[in-house]
C-alpha cells in the first residue's frame, strides 16, 4: 500500500506534505456564512495569494482549507492558488453546522445515498464550483477529506443522516473524516463514527481546545484514538498562546503527542492580508517561539506541524 495524500493538484507522498496547517479557511464565497458573521467572507483572491505566499516565506508546504461544498467552499481559487504558489492544498468535501445554510438548500433536501454519492464522487472524480453562476460546474481538482460538524444540539436526525453518509463516503474512498465539534460534543460524534465503521485513525476531531479549564474532556477524547485538532491558537476571546501550550505539556505527558494537530482556522478578521493580526505566519513566528519557551522540543514540535498531519491526512485505502 502506498501513502497518499490528495491535494487539489493531485496526490502526493504522504511524506511530501511537509510543515502543515491542518485547519485553515483561505477563502469562503459571500453568503450565509458572512451573514452570520462577517468574519466568514474571504473571497479576495489577490489577499489570499498574498497570505499564502507569507505562509510560503516562513517554511509553510501545506494547508487544510476546511471550508465544504456548497457552504461558500471556491474550489477552482483552490486550485489557482495553489498552482500559483506551489503550496499543497487539501480541500473538504462534506458538511458544516446546519446555520451556515439557507433553509431551501439542497443540504436539506438530499437523502443519505444522494449526500454520499455527492461526497465520494468530489473525492473521486473531482469539485463542484458551486457559487451561485456556476452551480453545477465542476473541476477536476478533487477533495481530500470529508467534514463534518456539528452544532450544540448534538446529534439530531438530521446530522445522524449527515454523518452516515460521510461514514460511507469515507469508507468507499478511504478518506479522512474531519470534524467540528462544540464544547464537549467531540466524544458523540466519535462514538456515532465508530459504530459506522470508522477507525479511530481516520477521525481528525477539531476545535478540541476551545474550552481548556477541564481537561477531563480532552483526555477522553485523546483516549479513543483519533487525532485532536487544536486550532484555537491566537485567539485570545477564548483563551491565552500559555493555557494552549500548557494543555499540549498535559497531553504530551499523558502520551497522545503523535494524535495533535495544530492549526488557526483562521477568519478574514485574522488574515494579515485582509487587514487582521494573526496571519498565516503566526505559528512559525510566535506559536512555535512559544512552546520552545515552555520546554516543548523540536522532536514534538515536528510532529505537530508535519509526521501527524502526513498520517492524519493520508487515505485510508
Ligand atoms: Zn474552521
């Protein structure tokens, strides 16, 4: 078996992805994502091209653009920017929290076998433009990974009906699953995966640092098996770079150091090209700084930002 990894300008060796963001947003299309939040609008090809060139400049070789199909996802800018800057990108196919959609959107509509044939076939055959002029065009730049989300509810029948059909897809296409979750709803929705069939391995659970007071939670979660995205770096609303780099010391010592991820899930607010202050550098330049500072060595660190994305990230089958 080979390692693989797909990007939008194909696959690649699982040991060519190299230093890794693994939850990013590079660009969100206008719609109900913005009018929810105007942070969720990044629709300027030319600033994200200049951001990605900065992540280019600081070492930077790949990024997982979380952003699914028709949830404001541009795949063909996907493409273009990643052709122009020779930065891998690996883009979603899949779902998001159900407020990011109009409520006549085919989201709703479609049934379990229809949402996995939409999701397996942007795995396999390649994207859905999907903005609001080329609704039903499509590249051949294909999706690496399945999201899925969540919101505070939990599990309701219309996200059960969601996560089987990414459980198939991800099944037929040996493609990670990677999921959003709320304060404290991670453990569900491992549990709902597990008994579709998915392995731990190819379970990337996100925002899993969002709320670090308790850290019951998250060595729960780090005991399943799955990898743990933490990406609430630099975002101080929730809580300061020293608790995130205390909670990666706690999961380190109990042993989960090859199941962490790390990324900024960035929003236009933060993208130093869209006039915010964090920046695609931020990690090379503070993050990193930051947890040398806090005794966390190279080796770990390497594991974050390259040999865990490199295995997270790689198909299945
Ligand atoms: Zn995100």
């Amino acid at each position: 078996m080979h390692h693989s990894i797909m990007t939008v300008k194909g696959e690649i060796l699982s040991d060519e992805l190299g230093l890794c963001h693994s939850h990013e947003h590079l660009f969100i299309a206008e719609g109900q994502s913005a009018k929810i939040n105007k942070a969720l609008r990044i629709d300027d090809y030319n600033k994200t091209l200049e951001e990605v060139l900065l992540f280019k400049k600081i070492g930077g070789q790949s990024i997982v653009d979380a952003q699914p199909v028709g949830c404001g996802r541009m795949a063909d800018l996907l493409y273009k920017v990643s052709e122009e800057t020779d930065i891998n990108i690996i883009a979603s196919t899949g779902f998001h929290k159900l407020i990011f959609y109009p409520e006549n959107h085919w989201i709703h509509s479609m049934s379990e076998e229809q949402l996995m044939e939409l999701f397996a076939s942007e795995l396999q055959v390649g994207m859905y433009i999907n903005s609001d002029e080329r609704r039903y065009e499509r590249i051949i730049s294909r999706a690496g990974i399945i999201k899925t989300a969540v919101d505070t509810e939990g599990m309701t029948k219309e996200y059960r009906k969601l996560f089987r059909a990414a459980a198939k897809a991800s099944l037929l296409t040996g493609a990670p699953i990677m999921s959003h979750s709320e304060t404290r709803t991670g453990i569900e929705q491992v549990k709902f995966l597990s008994e579709q069939g998915i392995a731990p391995e190819s379970m990337i659970i996100c925002h899993i640092d969002r709320s670090i007071e308790d850290f019951t939670y998250q060595l729960e979660v780090a005991k399943t098996g799955v990898y743990m995205e933490l990406d609430t770096i630099g975002r101080l609303k929730y809580h300061s770079d020293e608790d995130e780099v205390k909670l990666i010391l706690k999961l380190i010592e109990a042993g989960f150091e090859d199941k962490i991820l790390i990324g900024l899930d960035v929003t236009r607010e933060r993208l130093k090209s869209y006039g915010g202050e964090i920046g695609l550098d931020y990690i090379k330049e503070s993050f990193i700084p930051l947890m040398h500072k806090h005794g966390i060595t190279d080796t770990w660190i390497r594991k974050f930002i390259i040999d865990n994305p490199a295995k997270a990230f790689t198909k299945k089958i």
